[in-house]
C-alpha cells in the first residue's frame, strides 16, 4: 500500500516554529493558471477500486469589496480507469465555483477521530512548500482504533488525507493526495496525462511572442484556438474575443500584467503570463 504523498514529499520537522498552522489565505493563495493534481484511493478488505484522478485549472479569481472573500472559478478533469477487462474509463469536466472566506483565521481543522487528541507540525515538502500536518495521537481509551491525517499546502489547498476506518467487519482506508502543482513557472511532484485533456503535457508546444507585448501576441502552435480572455492580477476579466489567424490584441489595455486563457473548439485550454508596456 503506498504512503500518501509519494510523489512529492520528503520532508522534515522545523523546530522553533512559533505559528503551528496556516491560515485560509495562505492555504487557499491561488492565481489564475495554477493547475493541482489529486488522487483519490479507497481500500477495503475485498480489494480496492481504480484511484480517481482529478486535474484542476485556477481559471479566475476575485476578491468582494472588503478583500476578506475570494471567489475562484475552476476547470476539473477527473479520470477514472476502467475497473474491469470489459468496462469503460469514467471521464468527466466540469466548471465549479468555490468560495474562501475568513482569510486571516486558521483553516478549519477536522477531528476526523473525535475520541483522540491531535498532533500539529509545520514541515516542508522537497519543493519547500509550507505544510501544515495533523496526526491523531493514539489513545488505548478510546473504543475506537480508526487513525487519521491531513495536510494543507501552502498555497496548493488542502485537506488531504489518509483514514483508517476498522470496523467489526472490515478495515476501510481512504487516501486523498496531492500528486502535482504548478504555480507560476514552478512545478511539483509528477503531472498524470492520462486520461485528462491537455493541460500539462502539451504545454511547450505552443509558443507566443513577443513578451513582454505592446499589444499583438501571436501563437505557434498545433491547437486550433477559438477564443480567448484576458484576466488581471485580481481575476477581473479585461477583454475577451475570438483568436484569428492565431493572434489577439490587448493594446486597449492598460501597462501591467495579465493571463491570457485560450481555448480550443473541445475547451481545452492553455494560459499564459503576459506583460503588457
């Protein structure tokens, strides 16, 4: 049975750490173009069912007036292998809209063991990733021997976990991990095409120029790109239109920086940093 997090975390325990969580707005820190990769792993005694990959595309952001909200729009794929000789892959692609509130509070941890006590620790993963780690601490009093453990990434979201449920009958664990990040030019862990629409594995086949941009930004690439939408540092959407003859315009927009996310006629979509002067 592999360890949750395999992929990408090798860490280790910080001393002297006088703050022992994270709060919403350093967990839920995402910009537009951020893509997440989990996995989500059930186990019984009679065997598993195929993990369910979920691949996810920060596609805007936007904070209410009082800057203590931020609502964000995100692209899911999720792909499922089939789980037998003769039966299909489940594949599905959905818009969904989340919510994060309370910035500067904790992010709301759940006992998932009522009966136990827990343990905070602040580690880094191999790509200096802030993490927050909460483990149950065993007690011999409690009826029930069920473990758990979650993290929150720094900026990549959380809870993740991994629960051991025994029961009279059976001994259930569930693992959700997260296997891959890219914020910005970084990445993290090792990104799963299978199964999930071009999103990562294809992102050097396209090429656009110039950047830094006056206005005109054309592409190189073998995508069929329809349409387009320009988004500031805040996710407000500045300008939006068709692609033609693989080139957009932005020079009515102000000197800054922006993300431009492209689509293709199957909304597939790619998103670039561009600065505009």
């Amino acid at each position: 049975m592999k360890p949750i997090l395999c992929s990408i975390l090798l860490a280790f325990s910080l001393n002297g750490i006088s703050q022992n969580y994270l709060t919403n707005r350093q967990v839920y820190d995402f910009a537009i173009g951020d893509v997440f990769q989990t996995e989500y792993q059930e186990y019984t005694y009679i065997g598993s069912k195929p993990p369910i990959y979920a691949t996810k595309t920060i596609t805007n952001k936007i904070f209410s007036l009082n800057g203590d909200t931020i609502t964000y729009t995100i692209n899911n794929q999720t792909y499922q292998p089939p789980s037998c000789a003769t039966c299909p892959d489940i594949r599905n692609t959905f818009v969904a809209t989340e919510v994060v509130t309370d910035l500067d509070s904790a992010v709301y941890k759940e006992n998932l063991t009522p009966c136990y006590l827990t343990s905070d620790t602040i580690i880094y993963n191999s790509c200096n990733t802030k993490i927050w780690w909460i483990t149950s601490i065993f007690d011999s009093a409690c009826s029930t021997t069920s473990s758990f453990s979650e993290q929150y990434f720094q900026g990549a979201g959380g809870p993740y976990y991994d629960i051991i449920t025994p029961s009279s009958l059976s001994v259930t664990r569930k693992i959700y991990s997260l296997h891959y990040y890219r914020k910005g030019n970084t990445t993290c862990g090792t990104y799963n095409s299978v199964g999930i629409n071009s999103i990562e594995e294809n992102k050097q086949l396209i090429k656009f120029y110039p950047n830094p941009t006056r206005g005109a930004i054309k592409f190189e690439t073998s995508d069929d790109f329809v349409s387009f939408k320009v988004y500031d540092i805040i996710g407000k959407i500045c300008l939006s239109g068709s692609v033609n003859n693989n080139a957009i315009d932005i020079s009515k927009l102000i000197d800054g920086t922006y993300f431009i996310a492209v689509y293709t006629s199957r909304d597939d979509i790619k998103i670039m940093r561009v600065e505009k002067q």
